[in-house]
C-alpha cells in the first residue's frame, strides 16, 4: 500500500446512517467503479466496505465530473465534535455523529435542487483525517472538499481555493489552564511559550507575529511543536487538566469548550491574531464546484449546529483527562520511572509511552485494583502474568508489575504487530490498542482497515477509524489518551527521565 494511502471514507448508508436522507450512488457509477456484481443491487454493495476502496482512489475534477461520479468526498477533521462514530442499537449498529454529518447532510440536499436531475442521486461521502493530511489530500484528489473548520490564511490560500466564509470575524484567543501564571498581554507568553500544531493557523499567526517582534527588537515567543494527531480540543483538555498552562483558540469555540471541559479562562483581551474567517477549501482547478458552494455557504454562517454537538463532546464517551502532572502524580513518576525505563528498554519500548500508558492505566499506582482483577501500575490480570508468554511472578509488587504489564506487550507486539511495514511508534499504539481490546479484536480490525481502502499499518486517522466501526471506540479513546501524557511527559517530564535513565 502506498505510504500515503486513502482515506477513510464512510459509506455504508443503510448501516451507519451516514445522512438523512435514505439514497444511494447511482448504480452506473457503482459499475463503472467494478464493486457493483452482476445482479447485485446497490444497497447490498454499499454494505461492502470494497465501495470504500473504490471511491478512495485518487480523483481530481470539477463539479462535472463529481456529478457523473455520483459522489462529493468530504474531508473533515478528526475531532468527535465534527465527526465521530457512534455505537447504537446496543452495539448492533453504528452511527455517524457530528456537526460536519449534519451539514453534510443540508449541503447534500442543497446541491441536489440546484443540479437538478443530473444529480438527484449525488450521495455526500465523509472522509475524517488528520489535520496535517486534510489539504495535501485534498490537492492529492483523495477528497474533493475540505469542511474542518479552516482558517483562511496567507499560505493556505497560496494551494487551495476557499469558499465564502462560513463565519467570520474569529479571533485566535489565548485560554489559561488552573497551571497558568498572570497574563496581562502578548508579552507574557514568551514566558509561558505556546504549544501547536505546526499544520494549524495558530502556528502559522505566531510565527508571523514572532518576525514582527523580532523586527521591533523585542523576544518572541517560544513554540513547542506537538503530534499532529493532536487536535484542537486535545490541546485545550491538556490545558484543563493542567498538562500545558495554556492554549491558543478560535474565540467562536472556545467559550463552548470552557463549559465542557472546566478549569479555563477565557482571554478575549489576548489574541495572536484577529479577523479570521473559516471557509470550506476546494482545489484551485475545481471553479464550478467553488461557485456552487458559494451559492450555499450563507446557510452555514450562523453555525447552528455547533451548540447541540459540542455539549456532548466527553461528558459522553470518555472520563475526563487527569492531570498527569499534579504534584502527587509527578511524585508516583519519579518513584516509578527507574522501573519504568529499565523494562522499557529491556524490551525495547520508548520509556515514556510506557509511563504514559501506565498513567492511562492506573495514574501510576500500584495500590489500584479493578473489579475485574487486573492489578497494579499497568492493571495486569493475574492470568496474564500467568500465561507462559509472560510468566512473571508477584504482580502486587511494583516493580514484577510493570514486568509482567511491558512483557505482555512485547509479545504482543512479536506476535501480531511486527510487520516491518510498520513503524516503531504504530507497533507500540496497536500494542496498546490491543492490550486495552484484545489482540484478536485489533487484528480483525485491520483487516476491515484494509477492506476499506485505509493502510492496515498505521492506527491514526486508519486503524483507529476501522476499530471505532467494529469493535467500540474504547481502545480509540484509550489510545488517543496515552498520546496526550506522552506529550505530556515529553513536555514536562524529560528532564527527569535523563536524570533517572
């Protein structure tokens, strides 16, 4: 599989209940594709995830051509406020949730009465992705617009075509955490420095803001860089829980996330940048397409939509971040990182994957014990330690626990997630994807992740979208929550490591 290979997109109508309205593509298009069988109808094709393959592939073309096609591809971010899955029916079916889902669903019908007959059967397809992928994809021809929440800026309107602005006059505000000191200004944060994503229009601002410092003589401000697969509300729950002091965010959002997540303060007085306007993308060779959404776009400026999503997003699918560097915390990691890093290495992990995992696991507490019986730092169950693959012996101690815990996920990183295809980093995630859901359940999700066009060996943004569909989003949320303490301990707790390692 390519290295940059397709991305998700959903199109099992009938079972997912991607949009309101109950069609499908149009059975030409399905032929033309080569998924539609002899005398097979198109609503048993779009339950197989070979449809989701077959409009992956990479396509570049105007509204014509998408209208022949039967199908507009939709890129997204991977936030659940704009798209997430959604297990229903006690687990029998899954559904799409999320404001780009219902927009989707309003633009899908909008461009139906404006095409007319040619497109009575245009069928709006979903693809969430990484921040970083959403314009390469697009200019790439993996999706044929981009609605994620884009800030129009300099070097994004240099590749890409944007609509009419969705909303408008959004400044990128500061948010303080409960850790944050005093800031009365811009000035400040060459103290506290800023953390972003360096795909993100915060990051592009600053570093503008940063040469207009620099040229007045004064300091600038110092920028952290942090994963990609880090989205926006990641950040700001880090913020919350009092991981990073603050955040930089859009002042249209952040109010919202304030209530969701707690322990912020929003700083309208202090913005990088102000003015901005979100629109959705298209490529710059696409100008039919441009013209028909900008015929729609009116609709969308008032953001409806974001009150009702946004109130869900956490309080319903995940507890709330903890604070991996409270002072109790930060005591458990110094008493326990020796143990740690001796394991880590000895089995070849990164050290502070592992502490980010057992802080996942049991915020690094040996004392913990689950209903179920798992036990200790990285919650072993006594069979597991028992089992030949592992074979370690008094679990109740700290120092057999973390063993037993990095010992099974050596085995199972050898025994199913050893694909040299695979990099260092992705054998670790579907290693503690597995150690959450089962290394059964993980293998069978690759599989679909293949099945759909997605690369079997990558979890985020692919893996992690198959896992959500067939098995539950735990092992997504579980790992997405280790990667917020890895950056965490990255951030903070380096020092640390070297002084113990």
């Amino acid at each position: 599989m390519p290295e940059d290979s397709p991305f998700p997109l959903v199109t099992r109508r009938r079972a997912l209940g991607l949009l309101s309205a109950a069609t499908a593509l149009p059975g030409i298009a399905l032929a033309q594709s080569g998924v539609l069988k002899d005398g097979e109808d198109i609503a048993t094709a779009l339950a197989d995830d070979e449809l989701v393959a077959a409009v992956a592939e990479p396509w570049t073309g105007d509204l014509n051509g998408i209208v022949e096609r039967g199908f507009l591809r939709l890129g997204t971010g991977m936030d659940p406020v704009l798209f997430r899955y959604e297990h229903a029916d006690r687990g029998r079916t899954i559904e799409q949730r999320g404001l780009i889902v219902e927009a989707a669903a309003e633009l899908e019908a909008a461009l139906r009465k404006k095409l007319g007959k040619p497109a009575r059967d245009l069928t709006m397809l979903i693809a969430p992705v990484a921040r970083d992928r959403l314009i390469p994809g697009l200019l790439e021809g993996r999706v044929d617009a981009v609605a994620a929440m884009l800030t129009i800026t300099p070097e994004r309107a240099a590749v890409v075509a944007f609509t009419d602005p969705t909303i408008e006059e959004v400044d990128e505000i500061v948010v303080t955490g409960p850790k944050a000191p005093e800031i009365t200004s811009v000035d400040d944060l060459v103290g506290t420095g800023v953390f972003l994503r360096k795909s993100s229009s915060y990051h592009e601002h600053v570093i503008a803001l940063n040469a207009e410092r620099e040229a007045k003589g004064l300091a600038p401000i110092p920028v952290t860089a942090v994963d990609e697969n880090l989205e926006d509300p990641d950040i700001l729950e880090l913020v919350s829980a009092g991981t990073f002091p603050l955040a930089i965010f859009d002042s249209h959002m952040a109010p919202l996330y304030a209530k969701v997540f707690g322990d912020l303060t929003v700083r309208d007085d202090i913005a990088v940048a102000r003015g901005g306007k979100i629109a959705m993308a298209v490529r710059p060779d696409a100008p039919e397409l441009l013209a028909a959404l900008n015929e729609i776009v009116p609709r969308f400026r008032k953001g409806t939509l974001l009150g009702n999503t946004l109130r869900k997003r956490h309080l319903e699918d995940s507890e709330r971040l903890k604070n991996a560097m409270e002072p109790e915390a930060q005591e458990r990691f110094r008493e326990t990182i020796g143990i740690i890093a001796k394991y880590a290495d000895q089995y070849d992990f990164d050290r502070i994957l592992i502490a980010a995992q057992g802080f996942q696991e049991s915020r690094l507490d040996q004392s913990k014990r689950s209903r179920a019986g798992a036990v200790g730092i990285m919650q072993v169950m006594p069979q597991t330690a028992r089992d030949p693959n592992v074979g370690v012996r008094d679990i109740h101690l700290a120092e057999p626990n973390v063993e037993a815990g990095v010992k099974y996920l050596r085995f199972v990183r050898d025994r199913y997630f050893s694909d040299p295809a695979m990099t260092p980093l992705d054998q670790a995630l579907f290693s503690f994807a597995a150690y959450n859901a089962g290394p059964g359940n993980i293998s069978k999700a690759r599989r679909k992740a293949e099945k759909m066009g997605l690369d079997p060996n990558r979890w985020f943004g692919h893996v992690e979208i198959a896992t959500a569909r067939s098995v539950s989003r735990e092992p997504v949320i579980y790992v997405r929550n280790i990667l917020k303490y890895y950056a965490s301990y990255k951030v903070f707790a380096a020092g640390q490591l070297r002084q113990d390692g």
